[in-house]
C-alpha cells in the first residue's frame, strides 16, 4: 500500500472525507454511490500514485460498488493540510482503455 493511500484509509476510517464538485458531478453521472466508495476504500488496490502532484498528493484507487462492479476513485489530500481525504472523481472504467482487471491502461 502506497502512504498516500495509507494516510487516505485512515482519514476515511476516523471520518474525514469531502467529495469535490466534479467528484460529485462523476458520482452522479455513472450512477455510484458515494456510500459505496468510502465503506470500500479498505479493499481499494493502488494502481497509479502521485505523492508530489501539485495539488496535493493523489491516488488513482481501484475498487467496487455495492453489485462488485469496478469502479476508479481518485483520492486525494489538498497541497499543504494532513486532512481530509478528498474524493477527487470516480468513474466506471472503460474496458476498451484498461486491461489486466482494470489495473493497467491499454497501450
């Protein structure tokens, strides 16, 4: 597990969590729930890390929505703040642009 992701678990965990105005605008145009990915982001898998992204660190997370389905969460701490855990955007991917179970992008 990447410390981002680490610190992200934890954040969630003891409740610090926001969903960012275009997180909830992807939340609600495919249909996920938020409930879904923060009672799952225990389960998440790491598939890309960006500690030094220029807003704050981020991750891209893999996870799954209340029917198992897959689900892509980028999660995110703003630049210079321990807390909270953002929900930067999430959307179901495409298989056409991932592979290997949505853990790695096509070509």
């Amino acid at each position: 597990m990447s410390d981002t992701f680490g610190r992200i678990v934890r954040l969630v965990t003891a409740g610090s969590v926001r969903i960012s105005e275009h997180g909830y605008n992807e939340l609600v145009a495919d249909d996920i729930l938020s409930r879904d990915i923060v009672m799952g982001v225990g389960e998440g898998q790491v598939i890309e890390d960006y500690p030094d992204y220029s807003k704050g660190p981020c991750v891209l997370v893999l996870q799954k929505d209340g029917n198992g389905n897959p689900i892509h969460v980028v999660w995110g701490i703003p630049k210079g703040r321990l807390e909270p855990a953002v929900i930067v955007t999430a959307y179901r991917p495409d298989p056409e642009q991932w592979q290997d179970g949505f853990m790695r992008r096509r070509g």
